[in-house]
C-alpha cells in the first residue's frame, strides 16, 4: 500500500465518521472529506490535516469533484429520521455516489451498514441493504461492512442503553428484548474501516462484523447496570408494547428522540447476529489483543464519558431530522421577518471570564435561572416528538460548530467574541440565541439577543403569547452571566 493513497470520508461531522478520520490520519493516509458545510467540522482537531470539500451527497457534481484522485472512498451517510421516505432519499444518494465513483475511477467503495439476515428486515436495516445493492449497481468494487449495535461513548444505541438502564431500576419491555443482538466496540469498528483502505488490491463482498459475545438487548442492559454499579434490573417483558410505543417511551426517558428511536426499535425486532458465511476474518484478521468484549467496551465508553473526553456524539450529525427543522420560517419571497429581544450591559468582569460563563451554558450547568421554564419547555418538545433538554452538551466546557447543546445546535464561534445558538425544537418559526462580547474603555459589553423569524400568522402569535416569560427568562440569563463571571474571577476557574 502507497501510504500517500488518497481516501474520501462522507460523514465526517457524524458519530462514526467524526472518529476514523483521525484514525485514518493516524495510519498516514491523505485524507479529504466531504460536508454540506465547512463550519461544521471547523472545531474538530483534525480539520487542518485535511482537505475538506463542501457540497450535498445528492448532487452528482459535487460528489464527482471530491471523489477526484481518490483512491478509497468511505460511504458513512444515512437519512433516519428525514422522514417515512427516508429509504427512497438513502436509495438515491447511494447511486449518484455509484456512478460519480466510476466516472472518476475511485478504486474501492468501503460502505458501513447493518446486520440484516432476517427475510422480514425493519424498514431501517431494508434501507441500509439497499442502499449497498446502489453502491454496488456501478463498476466500482464495494465492501460493505456490516455491524449490529455499536458500543461507544456518545453513540445512539449506547445513549440509549445508558439511559434506560440507569432511570429505571424494573422495567415493562417489549418481547424484542430478547432478541439476539451482536454488538461490538466503535474501537473494533474503525479497526475494520480502516483496513479495508490498506487492502492491496480491490475487493468487493458483503463482510458481517461483531464483537466476540452475542447476547440479547436485555443482557446488555444486565452487563451495563454491573458495570455503573447498579443492582440488578427487574425486565418485566409484555406483549403490548410495539415499535412505536416503545420509541414513544424511549423518546421520553433517553435523550434520543422518537423519530430516532424508531428505526432503532425496529432494527431491534430483527436479530442482528453476524452471519458466520460472511464474516471478515479471511480479509482482515482480528486485533492482535483480539475484540473487545461488552464489558470492556461498556467500560471504556464510561470512562471516556464520566471523563468528558467524548469525541463524537450521536448528535453531531447535522441533517435536519424532522420536517419542522427544514423550513421554519417564512419563505424567501415572502420577505422574512425577525422579532427580537435585545439586551446588553457593561461589566468590568474580564473578557475571559464572562467568554468562560457563555460557553459552559447549558448542560449541568443550566440557562443561568428560569431553569423549571427551560426544562418544562424542554419537556413540552419531547411530548411533541421534539429533541428535548436530555442531549445535554459533549463537553462541560467547550463548545464546537455544529454539535448539540441540549435543543439548540452551535451554529457560529468566535473565541471570546461571538456564541450563536439555533433552536431545533419544535417552534412555528426559526430561532437562534446570541452573544457578543467587546471591549469598551477597559470594560466588557455583553450583547444577548434572542432572535425569531416566524412562520406565518402561527409564529407571530407564538412570539407574542411568550413575551412575559421572554421578560424574566432573559434578564435573569444576562444578570447571572455577568454574576457568574465576577465569581469566576474572584476565585478562580470553578
């Protein structure tokens, strides 16, 4: 293998994706990755080692440009969530990608989808099927990686397990928990990944990837409620709980939400067990320490998330995922209209101070006051399929573009200068929550802004209808900054 050898990553601003570009950077390679936009991996690490080329997936002349001179291209991207259709939407990205790969003679298509043996798949694991059957309708050779739950700090299922396990000590589940399932560690998964990429020559076949231990969905949460130290949980297993009403409670209880937690559940229904036709180990042979158990995976995900060390989390992927996240407010002809609340103050709390307040909100460390509002709006969003407080925040103190905090998602970052928030709850129009920080005369002025654009006549009687909380939620967040700063700077980074 030439060590220069040229790979393209799609996803990169998501779980997986986010992770096997460094460990692709790791191995030498030359890495180039494609993005809607540059903005949302502009906090990562790594992103000055790469080459970063912007466009949608859908649109063939994008994909066609950045596959140029690439040798292995990593197909990691998905539409869960996008809506009932999100097949149809998975179906026809993955053959523009087909055909933009052999009109620019990429090599090898190396695609990540899910353990699907059972005749009767969930509409989740018959879409990511098809979706290789469309890599593989071009001449492009095509490995895909086929893997059941991914075990890792910051993953869905794992969030998912987590949290379930944790809140609630006897549970009523659906049969599906024992169903067998064949996890394995996101560190086995990027193994996988980025061996295909050093293979010597072109390879194309369907590989089932899982760790060393197959065990139903209720086994693992026995394993995850040992390793947190908890007793033992009570699974009370009933008939009447479908998919959907299982994700309805999911959707309550975790902080994944229900319109991604149905796929999940419906994945779940299947048993996910590597075939042992098509495992990889004639192609790639297992770690030298060999996979890692569920035990040891669970552990490590612990560790890394009681340490905020995670890397990526489950919500970093920045496609809206759901129909009130892509047209908000009212269209461009219509002439957009923003309502605002502004406010501001002078303090002679150092700069780096009040910056340190701004971008540890939220979280564990709450909205600064009103918190029973924001966690009773947070409530109502989730009651309404919406996305909630519960992601919280991937690190209690810094922030990066594009990832998730709590209902909001970074959308701009400037250090010591300028925080932007933009709302993904359920909301009649678009929203975003602002700060801005200058220097005056040896003094800080703090700019908060709440900004709303709405969606018709709905939206402005929604703006208007809130007011009176907008006028004690508001001033209490810019007083307690400015209270929190002043403390930061008497006594030290808490």
């Amino acid at each position: 293998m030439t060590m220069a050898r040229r790979v393209l990553v799609t996803g990169a601003s998501g779980y997986v994706g986010g992770r096997l570009v460094p460990a692709l950077l790791n191995e030498e390679f030359d890495v180039r990755i494609l993005v809607r936009d540059k903005g949302k991996v502009l906090g990562r690490t790594w992103v000055n080692a790469v080459d970063i080329a912007t466009g949608s997936a859908s649109d063939y002349q994008s994909v066609r440009s950045a596959l140029e001179g690439v040798h292995t291209a990593f197909y990691l991207l998905h539409s869960i969530g996008v809506g009932a259709h999100f097949d149809e939407i998975e179906a026809e990205m993955a053959r523009t990608f087909a055909q933009a790969a052999e009109a620019a003679d990429v090599k090898q298509i190396v695609y990540l989808g899910g353990i699907a043996n059972d005749k009767r798949k969930s509409q989740h694991l018959a879409s990511r099927a098809r979706t290789g059957e469309e890599l593989r309708s071009g001449k492009v050779p095509v490995i895909e990686l086929r893997a059941g739950i991914i075990i890792g700090s910051g993953s869905a299922s794992f969030e998912m397990l987590r949290h379930l396990t944790h809140r609630l000590p006897i549970m009523t589940t659906p049969k599906w928990v024992s169903n067998r399932t064949h996890p394995i560690a996101i560190r086995d998964v990027l193994w996988y990944l980025t061996h295909t990429a050093q293979l010597a020559k072109p390879t194309s076949g369907v590989f089932d990837i899982g760790g060393p231990e197959i065990l139903s969905y209720a086994d693992m949460m026995q394993k995850f409620a040992k390793c947190s130290g908890l007793r033992r949980r009570w699974i009370i297993k009933v008939p009447v709980l479908t998919p959907k009403l299982s994700s309805l409670w999911i959707g309550l209880v975790t902080p994944v939400p229900t319109h991604l937690a149905r796929p999940l559940i419906g994945s779940l229904i299947n048993e996910t067990v590597a075939d042992p036709e098509k495992r990889i180990d004639a192609l790639i042979p297992k770690p030298e320490e060999g996979l890692i158990d569920v035990e040891t995976a669970i552990n490590l995900a612990l560790t890394r998330t009681s340490a905020n060390q995670v890397e990526t989390r489950w919500s970093d992927a920045t496609a809206p995922t759901a129909p009130w996240q892509k047209a908000q407010g009212d269209p461009d002809w219509a002439g957009e209209q923003i309502l605002m609340d502004h406010r501001e103050v002078l303090t002679d709390a150092p700069l780096k101070n009040v910056w340190q307040s701004i971008e540890r909100i939220g979280g564990e460390t709450g909205w600064y006051g009103a918190d029973f509002l924001w966690w009773a709006r947070g409530l109502l969003d989730r009651l309404f399929g919406g996305v909630g407080l519960r992601r919280g925040r991937r690190d209690p103190k810094t922030l990066r573009v594009g990832e998730s905090l709590d209902f909001w998602r970074v959308e701009a970052l400037e250090h010591e200068r300028l925080l932007r928030l933009y709302a993904e709850m359920i909301l009649p129009g678009k929203a975003w929550l602002e700060f801005r920080l200058s220097e005056e005369e040896g003094k800080v002025r703090l700019v908060q802004e709440a900004r709303f654009s709405p969606r018709g006549l709905g939206g402005q009687l929604y703006w208007y209808a809130i007011l009176p909380l907008h006028a004690f939620v508001f001033p209490t967040m810019l007083r307690n900054i400015v209270r929190s700063s002043k403390r930061k700077a008497l006594h030290g980074d808490a």
